[in-house]
C-alpha cells in the first residue's frame, strides 16, 4: 500500500483500477495489479549474444510470435516481476493475471517507415499468421514440418508416388535421403573401423524430424537426435512413441492451396526404443555428462550452412566424440546471410567451403576418409521439386 501499487500478494487478488493512485503522468496501475501487454514483439537488441549457461531463454522466441508482457501483477514477488525493469515475453494465449492498457492516440503517428504507429492487435496477429506461415525459413511452421515429413518418410517405396510424382527419367537416386545419409555413416564408420553394434551411441545433429536416427539405430545400440526445433522433437518424439495408431500422417501440397494426405507406417519398435531425441544448440552443444558419454558416430546433414556459428559446432564435435569416432558432414554449402553472418562462413579467397571444412576439421582432430556427392529431393508441389547435390565428407576422430 506504501508503494501504492498491488504488488506480493498484498491483497490476494486484482483490484480495481483506480484504487491507487495515478503517477504523475495520470497513469494507474503502470506496476502491479496486472501484467500488462505491450505491442511489442520480442527481438534481439544490438550486439545480442546467446550465453552458454542459458541458451534456449530467448532465440528460440524471436520470430514475431512472442509479445512482451510487463509490469508485474498482484501475485508478483521480488525480481520476477515486482520491479520496474522486469519484461517477460509469451505468445498471446498466455492470460494468467495480465490485462491490457487502452491507449487512444490524440494524433495519427507514423514510425520511421511511415506507418501508423496505432496498428489493431487483431490485424497485427494476422500479419504474424501470415508471415510465419508463409515463410520457407521457419522451423516451427507446420509447413516446414510437413516438408520435412515429407522428405523423411514420404519417399519410401511403399509411399513414394505418393510425394514424388512417377514419371519417366524420374531421379530415383536421390530418393530417402535420411536413409542414404545414415547408410553412408555405416560406410564412414566400417573404413574407420569405429565402434558400432553392442554398446555403441550416435548422434544426429540437426536431427529434424528423426528419419536418419530410426535408421542410424539399426547399427547403433543407442542414438540421439538434437534438433533446435522444439516442434520438430515434438513430432520425432510422437512417432518413437507409436504416432496415431502406429501411423504417420502429413499433408504434401498438390497445387495452390490444395494438399493431400499421406499416411505411413511408424519405424520398427527395435529402432523407435533405441532412440532419443531432445532439443538442443549445434553450436553450443551439452556436455558428456548431460548426454551421458560421448559417441562412437556422428551424422550432421544438411545443417552446417544453417548455423550462426558453424565453428562453434566444429568445436564441440570434439568434444563430444570418442576416439575413433566416424563423423558425417552433409552439406550443399548454400550460405545465407539469414542464418550465417558472413564473416563465420566456412570460406576463404582462395579455397572453398569443402577445402576450408576439411582444414578445420583437421584441426581439430578429425582425418578426412571419404568424399562423395549425395543427391536429393524435396518437393514443393505436385509438379515442382528442389533437387539438390549436396557434398558429404567423411571423418575418423584420431586417438
């Protein structure tokens, strides 16, 4: 009552909003009572930089979907919201003990790109919808894990006409590319004469939605899969435990709006219980102890030229593998600005991204075994098809 504000449970519940005091502005309630959202999406400041110790608080909430809440409300205490500074930030379904304060402009007002400062929540959440929905680069859009659904269990033989259209001259070589990716580990681990069968762990970095692990678990006794989409290990983690009925189902786009479903069966039991999957960094990867030992394989596909800092990665591997560990690097190399600064692309003037990853690798401890192009496909729709070559290296952890 002393600070005038409706703050550690002081009262036990919300009060109304003229009960205190207005500040100097004529404000009510400006701390306590009610968070308070405010229009603001959640985004990184200048110079941000994820910290190791906590590195899944706020990146994984960039991405126009996560609004800032501040104020604190009656049932704040301390620092966890009874102060002036504290912001949290949550998508908008979260409600408990938060309202909203009404601001009617006296005047129109324009931000630097001339719009209108006063935007209508409800238009602003469809303008969300539509940019994450459309947006071919978000991991947590159902139409990237319907994609990678797809590419993962859609191009078997019992479904693939299914999500590659038959035609003549159709690239049957580039079909099931997690399959081939974790058989050409199979190759990388019997030149190097790495451990595998009884006893033996692997990891796949960048695991997706789990197609690679199922088939990585036919050699290894246990395997993990790290991936930095939380609805990706959603989805992997449903169908180790048996998906609907012992089913997969996802929609691939026929053409426009329109799509179908396509259903398959879940992976053998043997290879659903021998793996794991968790969310996690690539470039700032748990220890040992958290991933309880370190691995005999390790396959990371189409990943290196998706991470901010591929050298951080390049790092870790060391740390996390066991002597003579057999590493697969996938990668079509195809650098963007949108995930990689390009001051960290594995690029030099006089050598390209294979020679320069080859050299850091080297390193770091790892011999270069085997070189090879690996094909694949992802569809787009019915008619339309990525078809690309990425380049896989090979490596054997020297003891």
């Amino acid at each position: 009552e002393k600070a005038g504000a409706n703050l550690n449970l002081a009262y036990g519940s919300e009060t109304p909003v003229d009960f205190h005091k207005a500040n100097e502005n004529g404000f009510h309630d400006v701390i306590g009572n009610a968070w308070e959202w405010a229009e603001d999406d959640f985004n990184p400041l200048e110079g941000f930089e994820v910290h190791p110790y906590y590195d899944d608080f706020s990146s994984p909430c960039f991405g126009g979907e996560h609004t800032m809440l501040l104020g604190g409300s009656f049932m704040s205490c301390g620092d966890a919201g009874a102060n002036l500074h504290c912001r949290y930030h949550f998508r908008p379904h979260f409600l408990q003990h938060s309202g909203f304060r009404y601001v009617a402009p006296s005047k129109a007002e324009k931000n630097i790109k001339g719009e209108n400062i006063a935007v209508h929540i409800g238009e602003k959440a469809k303008l969300h919808q539509s940019l994450n929905t459309s947006s071919q680069f978000d991991y947590e859009s159902d139409l990237l894990l319907n994609q990678y659904l797809s590419l993962h269990y859609g191009q078997s033989p019992e479904v693939v006409n299914a999500t590659v259209r038959s035609h003549e001259g159709r690239p049957d070589h580039a079909l099931d590319f997690p399959r081939r990716s974790a058989e050409l580990l199979f190759e990388v681990a019997s030149i190097a004469g790495s451990k595998t069968g009884a006893g033996s762990r692997a990891l796949d970095i960048g695991c997706a939605v789990g197609g690679a692990s199922f088939t990585m678990a036919e050699k290894y006794a246990e395997v993990v899969g790290l991936e930095y989409s939380k609805a990706f290990v959603e989805k992997a983690n449903d169908i180790r435990n048996g998906g609907e009925n012992g089913l997969i189902k996802f929609q691939v786009p026929t053409e426009g709006t329109e799509s179908i479903q396509v259903v398959t069966s879940v992976p053998p039991q043997s290879a659903r219980d021998a793996t794991n999957f968790i969310v996690g960094d690539a470039c700032n990867m748990p220890s040992v102890d958290t991933f309880h030992g370190g691995f005999d394989g390790i396959l990371m596909a189409n990943l290196m030229c998706r991470l901010p800092n591929p050298q951080a990665c390049i790092d870790d591997l060391k740390r996390i593998s066991n002597p003579g560990c057999a590493v697969l690097i996938i990668s079509p190399y195809s650098w963007l600005s949108e995930f990689t600064d390009k001051e960290n692309w594995l690029q030099s003037p006089n050598q390209d991204s294979a020679t320069e990853l080859v050299e850091r690798m080297d390193s770091q401890g790892f011999q270069k075994i085997l070189s090879r192009d690996v094909p694949l496909i992802i569809r787009e729709h019915e008619r339309k098809y990525q078809y690309i070559v990425s380049h896989a290296l090979g490596f054997i952890k020297r003891n």
